[in-house]
C-alpha cells in the first residue's frame, strides 16, 4: 500500500517462510525489478520504478506467497 502510489511503497507479509522475493514486472511480463523481504513490513521510499502498471508475485523457496498488480504514479 498505498495502490496507486507516488514510488514510496510499504509492503506486508503475513509471515516470512523462508527467503521471500518480491519480482516485479512490467506491462510486457518482463522482470524489472527485484527486492529480498527481510521483515514482516518492508517500506520501498522512491522505488527505481518509473510511473505505469506493475504486476508483483511474492515467492519464497518453493511456492507463490502472493500476487497483484502495483500502479506508480509519479
């Protein structure tokens, strides 16, 4: 949250099983970014994302934690 966002996005993970990643990709499904969640709250302040539509999937070792979709609005 907050969705859409100004490049400061907090993140927040129920619990942490194993090693989270956070991959994002853009409109064309291409990997633009990824980030390691370390805590239950992990707060990204100006991303490196340009403004668009992002879409998210959270994994850890062996499965998906979650997905969505992420607006940046800079």
């Amino acid at each position: 949250y907050p969705n859409p966002s100004n490049g400061n996005v907090t993140i927040v993970v129920g619990l942490i099983k194993g090693n989270p990643v956070l991959y994002f990709y853009d409109v064309l499904g291409q990997q633009v970014e990824i980030l390691k969640i370390n805590n239950v709250q992990t707060t990204i302040k100006q991303g490196t994302l340009p403004s668009g539509i992002y879409f998210y999937r959270l994994m850890n070792d062996s499965e998906m934690l979650g997905s969505g979709r992420l607006i940046i609005q800079k």
